[in-house]
C-alpha cells in the first residue's frame, strides 16, 4: 500500500484473516517484515498462520461488539464464512455455495483482546475488518481512544455505488478517521487526529 511505502517495519491487525496468504489484506506487510495480529473464526484457520506466519500473534476467536454465544455460518467456500444470519442466507440465495455446518463460538469485543495482547502504547499502522456482515459490530468494539489506528480498512457492504455516507463512514469520521478511497466491497479511512 503506497501510504505505508518505505517504512520497513510496522504492526497490524487483521480481524477476518481467513488465510495466511489467499485473499489477504496483511500478508505483503508480512513479507516486508511487519508483523502483528491475525483473528479468524474459522475452526483450525490458525493451523496454517502458524506455519507461514509464526511472528505473528495468531488467535481463533470471534469478535463482536460483545461478549455473546454467535452461530459461524461455514460455507463450501471459505472465503464466505461469518456470523451474520442476513449475509450468509444472501449468499446462499445469490450464489452456487452453501452452508455445511452451523458451530456456536463465543464472541468478545475487540477492546478486549487488543487490551490482552498488546502493551499500553502499542502503536497500531495497519487494521484490516473483513468478518462477512458484522463489521460494524466489530468496528464499534474497539476502544478508539486508547487503539487507533494509522490506517483502516474495512468491508462496507453499503457500499455499492452510492455516494452517500454509510453507517461504517459516519462512525469513523466520528472518531477522527477520513476516507481516503472506496473500493468495491470495502473501504480505507484515515487517522487525521494526533495519536
């Protein structure tokens, strides 16, 4: 990402990582000598964190804007697992995947597991939200006084071609955060407070 060009060493936190490498939005950090945090749901997705990532902190949890029991919806591709009811019934009926199995995981905020594996004072360059329909959920779980990152990118499936402020933009410029370009699925904001 050019607004990380020439800084050789950094800190990220990639909730939704799915795969070390397939689809990631951490992994050429990585490869750069970054390192950081990677969250997935996904029974055993860690296996292979481990392997390919091990400076990394890699954690099998759920995050939410609260501690609670979700159902993971897993799909025949991967890529689609979440725990959004809405989202993974959208899927199904849009598309050729289906759901293969339905797991109950327990969910904590982002706040919290930031707060257990960082040091006070960690500086955060990079987050990366993608967890198929409870991005909002996960976005307001953090603390943003205390975690703010330099830059964020997140799935904002409101977004579709509309020029309007979305519920995920609005939140952001309320904490301080611009965006600085939309994608199709997803959008990067901005740190534009003094940390």
């Amino acid at each position: 990402m050019r607004m990380f060009e020439g800084q050789e060493s950094g800190f990220y936190v990639d909730i939704g990582a799915h795969h070390p490498q397939r689809f990631s939005n951490t992994y050429l950090f990585y490869l750069k000598g970054w390192k950081g945090i990677n969250i997935d749901a996904m029974p055993g997705s860690m296996d292979s964190f481990k392997k390919i990532r091990p400076r990394d902190i890699n954690l099998e949890i759920t995050v939410s804007d609260k501690e609670e029991i979700l159902t993971y919806y897993e799909f025949d591709e991967p890529a689609l697992n979440g725990c959004s009811v809405e989202l993974s019934k959208e899927y199904e009926n849009l598309s050729s995947h289906r759901i293969i199995n339905e797991i109950k995981v327990k969910a904590k905020p982002l706040s919290d597991v930031l707060d257990s594996y960082l040091e006070t004072g960690q500086s955060i360059d990079f987050i990366s939200i993608d967890v198929e329909g409870l991005d909002y959920q996960v976005l307001t779980s953090n603390d943003w006084k205390k975690w703010r990152p330099k830059v964020l990118v997140i799935e904002d499936l409101e977004n579709r071609i509309n020029s309007q402020k979305t519920q995920i933009q609005a939140f952001l410029e309320d904490q301080g955060y611009c965006l600085y370009s939309r994608l199709v699925n997803s959008a990067i904001f901005r740190n534009i407070e003094k940390n």
